[in-house]
C-alpha cells in the first residue's frame, strides 16, 4: 500500500492530532543490525519485499540487488 499527501511534514501533523485526540496513530519500532536477515526473511514470507514497498522500476532493482547480493 502506498500513500501520498500535500502536507510537507506529515509526521508533524500526525502527532499533533494525536495530541488532540489523545490516541496513537504512528509507532515507531527500533529493530538490531543483528536481527535484520531474521526480519527481512519473517517480511518477504508476508510477501513484503522492496518491489512491493517501492512499485516500479526502483522497487525491481532494491528486490534484485537484496536477493542477489
């Protein structure tokens, strides 16, 4: 899925409607070096790779260059 907006800082404007809401949108998530073949094998078993994150030309090359090199 991929979104697109106008706002030119979003997560500014995301965290002050969650101040006035008083609910949490956005979580951020800190994962170790150590850990990342780990989760990059969990995510492409969801179906989750570059290609899918980045449509396109670009998204083909990241999903090529994370599988071959």
């Amino acid at each position: 899925m991929a979104a697109f907006s106008n706002l030119y800082n979003i997560e500014d404007f995301v965290a002050a409607y969650e101040m006035v809401n008083t609910a949490n949108y956005l979580t951020r998530i800190d994962i170790l070096a150590s850990e990342r073949e780990l989760v990059e094998d969990e995510l492409r078993f969801m179906g989750i790779t570059p290609a899918t994150l980045f449509p396109g030309f670009e998204g083909a090359c990241k999903s090529l260059r994370a599988e071959l090199f």
